[in-house]
C-alpha cells in the first residue's frame, strides 16, 4: 500500500510535529508533502523524504500571513497516486486531493473559528496588528468558507481530545475518533531518587539560579507565545508569593521577564533537554498548565513524570486531568482563579507513582493501535467520492 503523510509546515518543534514523527516512525518510507521546511530548526525528519512545493520560497517567519496561500497550495496538491493520505493538521493541510484521506486533525483552523476574537485582539504583529486586523476581518468570511469546504475532504477524521472533537462537529459538521497523541511516557516515568536539575546559565538579568525552595515550588514548560498565558502563571505565582520556574523561549520572553520584575520567586531557564526536563518535573511540587489547548502534551510529560498538573478547566486538560488524584483543575482564567488553587494546592496530597500511571492511556503504542485500527478500517471501505 502506498502512503503519503501531509502536514501544514515542518518549521519548528512541537506537538503537531511530534505526531508527524511518530507516523513516519510507523510508515518510514511514506514520503512527508508540506507548504515549507525549515531542516535547520527542525532536525527530526532527516532520515524522511521531504517534498514542499512554491511556497517554501517564502522565510518559514512569514507562516503567519500564508494562511491563505497555504489554503490555495494544498486544494491543489493532487495525491491520488497514493493508496492512503494521512495528513496531520490544525489549518489547511486537509485539502489535499486524495483517493483515501484519514485526516489527523488537532482542531479546526483556530484563527478562523475558535480563537478568532484572540487572534483579532492580539495578530501578533506589533505595530502592523490595525492593518492586519483590517484585511482579516475583511476576508474572514470567504477563508472560512473555503476552510469549511476543505474539511468536506477527508474521509474520516481522527482527533486528539473531547474538546477538539466538539470543534470539529461544531464548525465542520463532521464526527471524528479519538486518538490521543503520542506521549514519550516512559522517557518522563520517576526514578526512585529524584535528581536535582542542573543549574543553568541564566536567561536575563532576573534570572535566579535554581535554589532548594524553587525545586520544591511550581513549573511552566512551553514556547513563550501570548495565547500559552505564561504571564498568568507568573502572575499568580507573585500574588500567592510561590516560587515558578519558567523554562522555555519566545516572543513573548522579554516582556515575561519584565513582568517577574526580578522577583527571586521566579525562576527563567532557557529551553533544556528532554532528560532535564524530566529532573525538573520530579523536583517540582506541580506543573502548571494555564493556557486553552485542545490537548497538552507537556501537561501529559508531566504527569508521566508523577508530577501533579494544575491545568485551566476547559479544553483538552478535561481528559486527563482527575482532580484530586493526579491534579487540580482552576475554572476561570484569570490571575485570582489560579493564585486562589495554588494555594489550595498545599492542602492536597499526590502520590507520584499513581499520578504517573495516569499517564499510561497516552503512551507511543495507544497512539500506533489507534492509527494502526483506523488505517485498517478506512483501507477496507471504498474510496471517498
């Protein structure tokens, strides 16, 4: 059987390409289709063949404002020489045109549906965001048409979370499977003795170097952009006076670090290791997870690490979070919201073996039989129309 994997971009790392990775793993000769690849920044698929087409002519920075190119480039990418098309995308990937399409879709097209008042509020465009504000609400409405039409596609979807299977139906009118993505549960599982995390070269001036107090208190890991709210984390940190320790980068890092106003409750650590991460995750009295996310493969790298995960309560985060047995769940977003289950926390006990076997249920091999069962059934029935 001939099979082609598409995705949206290959730019940089993170969630959507952690599943690509795990798919190439199951089907390595399957050559990868996507709009742009950037092997310098990402250098996961070195081993993989790689096609992109026009549009890799562009700096992998302009991602942004491509949306309605990358629209353009995949309703015209033409993949019915192969058996199977399994596309992993949360944008336009899902347009390709294919005999078979098993679409792994992590939400709709947030910047046309659910995230669209976030997204006008914020384009993340400094000084130009009036314009781009301008021109989207301009051509929000045919992108949406175009993006609905896309979704008519694929012959089954497959998604990541409750949350992002109500997405789909709502704004595509299309049922989906579950499948949770893949965790590398067993590289986070806890040692008998914790490790203290190596001391790190600070990120900025108000950087502190890691003291016992700040192992035992919260942690934050993720790329440092508005919508992942690391500002609530800090800022609900200061008002319950509860050391964080901030790992990551961004383009939000200055003004977080700004925000911390060289607090020694707040700890910045520059992007570490997989195997450093797990040390902090032992260490850590809990992981905080603040912003809306269909799912939440960090919170779940937590969790596998027996480290408790005080997690917003909307989104994906309702489908691994039990409160009281491997976390906490905050109902509003908002800096009293958080700061008021911080405190909570302290009342409450977690055994770390039973909050890592929480974990279990998002592993490799749960993600591989749930391609693996849906490739089958799809293969089985006639092509879509």
């Amino acid at each position: 059987m001939r099979i082609a994997l598409v995705c949206d971009w290959l730019t940089t790392p993170g969630g959507a390409e952690q599943v690509l990775l795990e798919l190439h793993r199951l089907y390595p000769d399957a050559p990868i289709y996507t709009s742009q690849y950037n092997p310098k920044k990402l250098t996961w698929f070195q081993d993989a063949t790689v096609r992109t087409g026009w549009l890799q002519i562009f700096p992998s920075a302009l991602r942004k404002i491509l949306g309605p190119l990358r629209q353009l480039y995949f309703s015209h990418l033409d993949l019915t020489a192969y058996d199977l098309v399994i596309s992993v995308t949360g944008a336009e990937a899902k347009a390709v045109r294919a005999r078979r399409h098993l679409c792994y879709c992590h939400v709709p097209t947030q910047y046309y549906w659910q995230m669209y008042d976030s997204y006008l509020k914020n384009p993340g465009f400094g000084f130009l965001n009036p314009v781009v504000r301008f021109f989207f609400k301009l051509f929000v409405g045919p992108l949406r048409r175009a993006d609905f039409r896309a979704a008519q596609r694929p012959d089954q979807f497959l998604t990541i979370s409750t949350y992002a299977a109500d997405a789909i139906r709502r704004y595509y009118h299309r049922t989906s499977i579950i499948v949770a993505p893949p965790v590398d549960v067993q590289r986070f599982a806890p040692r008998s003795t914790p490790k203290t995390p190596k001391s790190t070269k600070p990120a900025a001036k108000s950087t502190q170097s890691t003291s016992p107090s700040a192992r035992r208190g919260f942690v934050i890991a993720c790329r440092q952009v508005t919508w992942k709210r690391v500002d609530l984390a800090i800022s609900a940190c200061l008002d319950a006076q509860l050391p964080l320790t901030v790992i990551g980068d961004g383009p939000e890092h200055a003004r977080l670090v700004a925000l911390a106003a060289g607090s020694p409750l707040i700890t910045f650590v520059p992007w570490v290791t997989p195997d450093v991460l797990a040390q902090h995750l032992h260490a850590a009295a809990a992981f905080i997870f603040p912003s809306l996310e269909p799912f939440g493969i960090a919170a779940v790298e937590a969790l596998a690490a027996g480290c408790p995960v005080i997690a917003y309560a909307e989104g994906g985060s309702r489908d691994f979070i039990q409160p009281g047995k491997n976390g906490l769940l905050f109902p509003e977003q908002t800096t009293a919201s958080l700061a008021r289950t911080l405190r909570d926390f302290s009342h409450h006990r977690f055994n770390s073996r039973t909050v890592s076997a929480t974990a279990a249920n998002f592993s490799s091999d749960h993600f591989r039989q749930g391609i693996t069962r849906a490739v089958a059934k799809i293969t089985k029935e006639a092509p879509h129309a």
